[in-house]
C-alpha cells in the first residue's frame, strides 16, 4: 500500500507539472514555506515565544500558492483564447460551440483533477511526515546500562563502550556532592530513589538538540518504558524543571508531573521558597542558623549569716583580767581562778600561780 501510494503520488506531481507547471511550482514552494512557518510556530508555543514571524512565514506561503494557482489560470486564460480565435477563424459556428463546450469540459476536469491531486499530496505528507517522526524517535533512543548514580540528576552509563556521565535534561535535583555546597533538604532522597530505580539496570537515551554540556556530560530525556526518569522525579517532588536553555521537547509533560507534587505539597515543595519552576539558580537554601545556648540561671547568692559572736576568755570571766589586782580569795573554786589567770597572759600579773611556776593557779581551791 505504501508503494502504490508513493507512485500515485509521483505521477500525480509530474502530470502536474508538465499540465500546469506554474501552478505546480508555485504549490510545491508554497507548501513547503508554510510547513517551515508551522515548525516555527511549535517552536514558539514550547518555549511561550511571542513572535510574529511563524505567522508572516505561512501566509507567506499561502500568497505563493494563490498566486501561482491565479498566474496558471491567466497562462490557460489566454491559450484557450487564441485557440478559440484560431477555430472562429476556420471552422463554422457550430464547432465553435463544440469547442467551447469542449473546453469547458475541460476545465472542469483539470479543476477536478487538481483538488485530487492536492488532496492526495496533503494525505502522502501527513502520512509520511508521520512515519519518519515515528522512525526518527525510535532511532534516536539509545539502549545502555546505569553503572552508577552520581545524584538525583546524574547517571554514568556505558555508552559506546566507554563510561559516559549523564544529565538529565530540564530537571534539577537537590545537592548532595557538590564541592561548594552543603547536602540540601531532600537531596539524598532523590538519589536513593534513582539508585532503586535504575542502578544497574537498562534505559534508554534519547540525547538533547546539544548532546553535550560545558562538562562534557551527555544530556538526554532518560526512559525507563514509556516514562522518562525525570517524570518519575518531578511526580515524587525530588526534582523541579529548570536550565531551559537545550531541549523543550518534554517541557509540557515535565510541567503536568510537576503540577502533581506542588499540588500536593510534597518533596521540594514542602518548605516554603526552597524550589521554584524552571528554575536558573538551583535550590534556595540557607543552612539554619544554630539556636544559642540558654543561659545558665543565675545561682542566687547565698543568704548572709549571722557573725557569731566571738566570746572571749574575759567575757566568761569572773573579774576583768585588766583590773584590780586579784589573789586566791577572789575566786570560789580552782578553775574560775585557773581561767583568770590564763586570761591575764603568760607573766601572770596577778600572781596566782605561786612561786612552784607550775601552771596552776591557786591550787588550795577546790
């Protein structure tokens, strides 16, 4: 079937061109310029370009086609009219009649023939732009082996027989091996979850419209099935879009995941200001500043105490050890004259020892 409607399409475009080759020309540019103008209004639409060039293209080329069509119908105008002053001149009025029915007829029949011939190129097209975008996505997907995951974002894969880093395209994920950076809320879950995904397992690539970053890395939409991996991240919270600066092909997938997890509140989108869509300049973290220590109480001083009084010898004493002059007589017991006299110093001014200077005072008392 493919076959047989490649030759009809063919022949259909030679008959063209050799019947009305002004017209054929001008279809076959025109279509052409306003395909270009629709690849460039899809273009816009994926990355919310407002631009009135895709629109200037395609009308470009629709002008192409009406006016070859009405060149072409001019160019048939004027030999169909010296063919009928050529006949006029010849033949009788009769066949001048034929003649003109005839190439009403005609006319007719090339009109019809045309729409045909239109009709079947817009299908052919559509068909066959069709099965080579069909072919193109399943060549471009790269079949390899996960080795390692890097982070959330980063895969190594053997590619070629090489082992080649991976990014994945449009997402980015939170820090957890950054030279420059602390390990970021979130972070190690997004690499866990990969690591359970796709360590050691078989993916396939399908490579950006630039395959290859300022670090060398490889950038690609990595599937897993019919889901790419990043989908799977966005879904989970683990990842936001960001870096839209390579290929958009996605964008509007990765922004309906997305839209579930912000929706629900989870991952990134948990902590207030911490992710953003499409973002530039990664994840806004600050590492929360540690809360000081409390104070220690202040330990209440401790309550003034009473001095205690001092008692000195003298204030137990009988008699002022200063005073009078005292002997045994004063005192009613040995003791009382005993602390007197030790009261009264070591020369014993009052003399109460005696004269065996033993120490004791007045030892005839009791």
């Amino acid at each position: 079937m493919q076959v047989f409607l490649t030759i009809l399409f063919i022949i259909i475009i030679i008959s063209l061109i050799v019947s009305f080759p002004v017209a054929a020309l001008a279809l076959i540019i025109g279509i052409g310029i306003a395909v270009w103008g629709n690849k460039e209004r899809k273009i816009n639409k994926e990355i919310s370009a407002q631009s009135k060039k895709p629109a200037i293209i395609i009308l470009l080329g629709v002008f192409i086609i009406i006016g070859g069509f009405s060149l072409q119908g001019a160019i048939t105008d004027d030999v169909a009219s010296e063919s009928s002053e050529d006949n006029n001149s010849v033949a009788p009025k009769e066949d001048n009649e034929e003649s003109a029915i005839e190439a009403t007829n005609e006319d007719t029949e090339n009109a019809a023939k045309n729409d045909t011939a239109e009709n079947s190129e817009e299908t052919l097209d559509t068909h066959s732009e069709n099965k080579s975008t069909s072919e193109s996505d399943n060549e471009e997907l790269i079949t390899t082996t996960v080795t390692r995951v890097v982070d959330g974002d980063t895969l190594e894969v053997n590619y070629n027989g090489t082992t080649e880093d991976v990014r994945l395209l449009l997402v980015d994920t939170p820090e957890t091996v950054h030279p420059n950076k602390p390990v970021e809320p979130f972070g190690p879950e997004a690499s866990q979850f990969v690591k359970d995904t796709v360590q050691g397992k078989e993916v396939q690539l399908k490579l950006g419209i630039e395959e290859r970053d300022k670090y060398d890395r490889l950038l690609a939409y990595v599937y897993i099935g019919d889901t790419t991996l990043q989908e799977m991240l966005l879904e989970e919270g683990l990842a936001a879009t960001a870096y839209l600066y390579n290929d958009l092909t996605m964008l509007e997938e990765f922004h309906a995941a997305q839209q579930t997890a912000i929706d629900a509140g989870i991952g990134v989108w948990s902590i207030p200001g911490y992710a953003t869509v499409d973002q530039e300049n990664g994840f806004q973290y600050e590492e929360p500043e540690p809360e000081p220590a409390p104070e220690p109480e202040p330990v209440p001083e401790p309550e003034p105490q009473p001095e205690p009084e001092v008692t000195t010898p003298s204030s137990n004493l009988k008699y002022d050890p200063a005073g009078p002059d005292r002997d045994c007589g004063d005192f009613s017991t040995q003791s009382e004259a005993q602390a007197f006299m030790e009261a009264s110093g070591a020369s014993d001014p009052h003399r109460l020892d005696g004269n065996d200077n033993d120490g004791l005072a007045c030892e005839s008392l009791p």
